[in-house]
C-alpha cells in the first residue's frame, strides 16, 4: 500500500489479538498506528479514494475482532496522546490512557475522573460507548469533541449537542473521535486518590483481572445485574473452547488459552437463550463485534 504523507507506524498482516485486551483475532490487512489527526485525515481521504475499507480503534479494550482477520486500514489511534492542561481542563487527543488521565487529574487535584482509574481504554473509545463505573460516566467531564465526520469533515461538538446513554453515544458509529476537552472540579489531592485506590480495590477483588477479557460483556437490564442473571442461571465457570464465563465474574468471559470469536460469540449467544428462556430478560452486549 502506497501511502504518502504518514510518519507513524505502518505493518501490514498483523495479528488482531496483540489488538485486543481478549487476545483474539485473525490478521489484519493493515495496521496504521498515527502519530497526528491530520495523518487520520489523510487516511480517510486515501481509503475512500482508493475505495479500501478502513476503521479506527483504540486499545481494543471492548472489542471482538474475527477470527477471518479485517480487510482494509486499521488505524490504532494509541499514538495520539497529546496533551494541554489548564487550571481546571484537559485537551487531551484521542490515544490518551483514560486510567493514566484519571491519574494525572488526582495529582493535580483534579476530581471527576476517580471511577475511570482502572478503566484500561482510551479516552476515544471511552468517550464512543459513554464509559462509566461506581455511578459516574465520562459525560459527566466532558466540554467539546473534536472528530471526523462520515464525510470527511473536521468538527467540534459541544456535549449539549450529543446524546449519552448506558454505554452509548450519538457519535458511535458515525464520526471517529478525534480529541476532546474536559472539564474538572477542583477538590482535595489526597482524597481524590484515596478513592481511586478504593476503586481499584474493588475492582482487583471483583474482576478476573488475571486473564485476557474485554470488561463487562452484557449491559445490565434496567434494574437489575447482567452478572447476576447470569451466575443463576448457572453460567459460572461454563464454557465453549478456550472462551469460559469468569468463576469470579459471571459478566466477564475470559480467555482461558486460545479462544476464537466463534467460541465467545457461540458462549455469548448460549448465554442469551438461556437467560431469556428462564427469566424473560434480553441481555444485550456491551461489547463491540468487529467485522468489517
């Protein structure tokens, strides 16, 4: 692929499981790794000229790629990690660490990031699905989006303007985030990281953290817990091929050697039958299956 104009990183056949946090996947056509959003620009415009299929990831962190491997760009955007704090925001490029961001702001004393230091993605991807835990959400710090529209124009939204809910944006699947700014409350250092300690206590005592997963597989049904239905209906531990439901955690399914997508989306799609069989409930997937 001749491709003018790119100074980050470019591999061509490369395996989509050192992608993924689930360490699965065929290979990937291409992998582009940009070191600025005008290079994102410049790929978007190559792909549609040259009518090759591309896509922009992050760390891979909520999603499944295929086994049959991704035709086309894959642009990985963890190379994008600029940075410009001020007094009480963040302007912060897409590849950003959320959990090392949420860390930075504890050490300015900086609150409204303390549920996001064990969240492992990008601040892209977070921002895309609306991440959240203990009660909070990205929304809740962001200001403005920067992005790439599906016509290849540069914009910047004001939250206002988008739509958040569980685990969604308006901006998913039709605009590739580029760069957002945030927007903190000033509060005490030391409590700020006191509770970010307590949350990643929690979440080292309650998640298979050990193993490779992709976080929380099911949206919770309003009301109740995705792991809960789960784990009575029997799920704990259960599996197809190297894909088993955590024993810890009946909403996480981890890689216990070698799983394919076809044994996650085979345990995935057994999970749903039964629990819709048993209790009416349809769970649906939190987790993103990459196919094209």
């Amino acid at each position: 692929m001749l491709m003018n104009g790119i100074e980050g990183r470019m591999e061509q056949n490369v395996p989509l499981k050192t992608l993924s946090t689930w360490k699965i996947g065929g290979l990937a056509e291409w992998v582009v790794w940009p070191i600025t959003v005008s290079e994102i620009e410049k790929l978007w415009r190559f792909a549609q000229d040259e009518q090759i299929l591309i896509r922009l990831i992050g760390r891979g962190s909520n999603l499944l790629f295929p086994d049959e491997g991704l035709r086309g760009i894959t642009i990985v955007t963890t190379a994008l990690t600029g940075e410009v704090w001020g007094k009480c925001t963040l302007q912060a490029e897409a590849g950003c660490s959320l959990a090392r961001v949420a860390q930075e702001a504890g050490e300015r004393g900086l609150s409204g990031l303390e549920f996001a230091r064990g969240i492992p993605g990008t601040l892209g991807g977070a921002i895309a699905m609306n991440a959240g835990a203990h009660g909070e959400e990205i929304q809740n710090v962001l200001h403005t989006v920067k992005v790439l529209t599906e016509d290849g124009k540069i914009q910047t939204f004001a939250k206002e303007k988008l739509t958040f809910g569980y685990r969604e944006c308006s901006l998913q699947g039709k605009a590739w985030i580029l760069a957002a700014e945030l927007q903190f409350n000033t509060g005490k250092k030391e409590k700020i990281k006191a509770q970010m300690v307590e949350n990643l206590a929690r979440r080292k005592d309650a998640q298979p953290l050990e193993l490779p997963n992709a976080g929380s597989v099911f949206r919770n049904p309003p009301g109740d817990s995705a792991g809960r239905l789960i784990e009575q209906a029997g799920w704990k531990g259960k599996g197809v091929g190297g894909a088993q439901v955590s024993p810890k955690h009946a909403n996480f399914i981890v890689n216990v050697g070698n799983a394919t997508a076809a044994d996650v989306l085979a345990l995935i799609q057994a999970i749903q039958k039964d629990v819709f069989e048993k209790y009416g409930v349809e769970l649906r997937t939190e987790v993103h299956y990459l196919t094209v």
